[in-house]
C-alpha cells in the first residue's frame, strides 16, 4: 500500500475555500470509482503550523501500485496542481511526498 501525502499551506481565511475545492474537484478527479489511481482519499487538518495566519492541511491518495501516481500525475494531478496555483496565486503552497505503508 502507498499514501500520496499532498501537504497544502495556505492563508486561513482561505481554508473553506479551499478544503470546498479539494472536495469537489480534486478528489473527485483523483479517486475514481474503478480505482483507476488511488482507491480512497483522506483530508486532514495539520495541527501545527508554523508560520501565524495560516493553515495547513494534508491529502492522503492511496493506492496498491505506487507506478499509479506517475500516471495520475500525467493524466490529472499537473493540471489540478497548475488549476490551484492559477487560483490562489502566492496564496497556497503544496509539496507532495510518497508513503509506503510498512505496517
């Protein structure tokens, strides 16, 4: 099993907004009923943050074929990625990072 973390840091006030978006596009085309490339979907709110007047949340993608995300990336994520950052330009940051479940 593998976990696509997707951390986002963004000014507070736009955490409605944006977990909205996350809901109703991201996700949506991220997870596909077919499990094409990730099987479910878990949004978090990071409890720290490190810099005041922000907000950080966490999307956790899973998958059983870690080769599934390049593929979403190339199909879907770069162009849900470059919608976000259009958006709310300099107003949220993400960096991805790829888990292995070893337990």
């Amino acid at each position: 099993m593998h976990i696509y973390n997707i951390t986002f840091t963004l000014e507070k006030e736009l955490e409605p907004e944006i977990i909205s978006w996350l809901r109703e596009e991201f996700i949506p085309r991220s997870v596909t009923a077919d499990g094409e490339y990730f099987g479910s979907a878990e949004l978090l709110r990071v409890g720290h943050t490190l810099e005041p007047g922000t907000a950080n949340l966490a999307l956790h993608l899973r998958t059983d074929d870690a080769a599934n995300i390049d593929d979403w990336y190339a199909d879907r994520g770069c162009a849900l990625f470059d919608a976000m950052l259009k958006r709310w330009p300099e107003r949220v940051v993400y960096f991805p990072t790829l888990l292995e479940v070893i337990e």
